[in-house]
C-alpha cells in the first residue's frame, strides 16, 4: 500500500459519516477512526421559559410556631432514636414536661450515640422526626414551649 492510497482513503472518510474503517491486506494493517460530533439543534431563545425554582414554602402558621416554641434543632448528621434502646420507652412524648438538661432523644453517628438535651425547661408540643429517621446537621427536631 502506498501513502498516496492512505491518504485517499483518509480523505473519503473525512467526508462522509463513516466512524471507523479498518483495511487488512496481508502483513498490512490499517485503522481510520474519526469523531463525528452531534449535530447541533438550532434553538430558539425567544420561546424558551425558564422552570421556576420552587422556593421553600414558609407559611404564617410556621412563622408563628417559630416564634412560640422553642426549637431543638440537630447539632450533627445521624440517626435520630426517641428511645435509648430497642423496646424501651421513648426519652419524651408530645405533651411531657422536659426541664433543661433532660435528654430527649438520641444521634447516632459513626457508631456513638449522642445524647441531645433540652435547653429550656418546657412542654414538648411537637416531636417532628420519626424513630429511626436520618437527620441533617440544623434539622428541627421537636417544639418546645416555653
């Protein structure tokens, strides 16, 4: 084979929409792969609306429950546990009286279990998270009043 046939055959490739071409003759081997990018859609910006990002909802009820109770937020990423072990009862219940310094539920993280306490001394109104639920660091955990 001479370069002159190569060079052809390179040539007819590149103008058309073969990827790949392989040629064997004897001792002589030949391997012609080219990318042939997408091709590209034509757009039109002046129809094309934007997706609305979905904001958080914070809504007046929230807004006075914040401001009413007294939130224990999660300090740490975890398991959330209401009960110090399987079967036994749960640290709190909505409507219990907690004094500050009372544990009321338990973060597992990396294998050790992190007591949380209260911060007031208060009624728990509202226990948000369910047993054996993952948490996030911030995350409300239950309301409080004062």
């Amino acid at each position: 084979m001479n370069n002159e046939f190569i060079f052809e055959i390179i040539e007819r490739i590149k103008s058309s929409n073969i990827q790949e071409i392989e040629i064997i003759a004897g001792d002589f081997q030949l391997r012609v792969k080219q990318n042939i990018a997408p091709k590209e859609v034509p757009v039109q910006t002046a129809n094309i609306q934007q997706p609305a990002i979905q904001q958080p909802v914070i809504t007046e009820e929230k807004k006075a429950e914040e401001k009413k109770y007294h939130v224990i937020k999660s300090p740490l990423v975890g398991t959330f546990y209401r009960a110090p072990a399987p079967g036994a009862p749960p640290f709190v219940e909505e409507g219990d009286m907690v004094s500050k310094g009372q544990v009321v539920c338990i973060i597992e993280a990396l294998k050790v279990m992190n007591e949380i306490e209260s911060d007031v001394d208060g009624k728990v109104v509202k226990i948000l998270v369910e047993n054996g639920q993952p948490v996030e660091y911030g995350q409300e955990l239950m309301y409080i009043e004062v």
